[in-house]
C-alpha cells in the first residue's frame, strides 16, 4: 500500500557575501559578530553570537556561555533569547542574525533546542521571525520563519489547556 506523502517545501534564501544584505541586516549581522568575540568557550573553542531585533528596533545580544559540567552551558541564540523574553515579553523578534568563528563554507545554524525555542518565541506573539546564518567569510543562509529549519515542530497546541 503507498503512503500518502505530506511534503514540507524548505526554502533558503542563499547570499555569497553578508555584503549582499540590507544595511540594518549587515549592522546586526556586525552586531553578532562583535558579541561572539566575548563567547564564553573554552571547552569547544566554538564561538558564536547571536543578536536579535525586536519590533520596536531595540538589538539584544548573545554569546555562547559553556560550562565545565558541559550540559549546563547554553548557545548563544538561546542566551538572546531568554534575555530578551526577561525583559521585554510582549515586544516581538523580528530578526535573528547568527554567526560563528569558523572559516567555513556552510553558515552556523541553530541547533534543535534554539530551533525550539525560536517556535515558541513566534507562537507567543504570532509573528514569524526572520533568521540570519552567516559565518565571517562564508555565504549567508536567510529564512523567513522557524518552520522551514524545524518542520513537524512540537508546540503548545498539543498540550491539554
Ligand atoms: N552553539 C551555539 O551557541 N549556537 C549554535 O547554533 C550551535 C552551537 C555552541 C554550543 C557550544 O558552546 C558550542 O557552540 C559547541 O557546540
């Protein structure tokens, strides 16, 4: 018997150069670029920095910060996060820009439990957030919305109210 497919369509917008950009995404791109430098990771030698616009143009930024018992360290994207939610929880993100050290070819991505936490940060205030990978040289990924990173996501909806 053949299965009835449900497809989600992935769709990244892919620049050569950060130079490509808007100009306010090239400032919050430098933005993350300049906090990752104060990353907190002597364990992977990896840093990584994140900042985050929000809809009133306020820019909160993140590094990540690792931990000799590893797991209780955090990713940059979820350090941003988390502070701005503290601070300004009904002000919506309207961008995310996230970039790392390393030379390489592919733009740092969130990993799943940024990605999470990105869903919820767009569930709450229902609004999509645009995300910004870069590395230093390398090309830069773009997505409008966590769904392209994180189909079949798990969120609120599934939860007995
Ligand atoms: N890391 C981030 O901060 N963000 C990512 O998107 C990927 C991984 C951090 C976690 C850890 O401190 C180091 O990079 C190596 O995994």
């Amino acid at each position: 018997m053949s299965a009835e497919k449900l497809q989600y369509i992935v769709s990244v917008d892919v620049y050569n150069t950060a130079k490509q950009l808007p100009a306010d995404e090239q400032t919050l791109l430098q933005q993350a670029t300049k906090i990752m430098h104060a990353a907190y990771a002597p364990y992977s030698n990896f840093k990584v920095g994140a900042a985050v616009l929000l809809e009133n143009g306020k820019v909160i930024t993140g590094n990540n910060q690792e931990n000799a018992a590893y797991p209780s360290g955090m990713c940059a994207e979820r350090v941003a996060i988390f502070y701005a939610g503290a601070q300004h929880p009904d002000i919506a993100i309207k961008t995310i820009a996230v970039t790392c050290e390393a030379e390489a070819e592919q733009p740092v991505t969130p990993c799943g439990a940024c990605r999470q936490a990105i869903a919820e940060y767009e569930q709450r205030h229902n609004k999509k957030i645009k995300l910004i990978m870069a590395t230093p040289t390398g090309k830069v990924f773009c997505t409008n919305g966590i769904e392209t990173l994180l189909p079949f996501m798990f969120s609120s909806k599934y939860l007995k109210k």
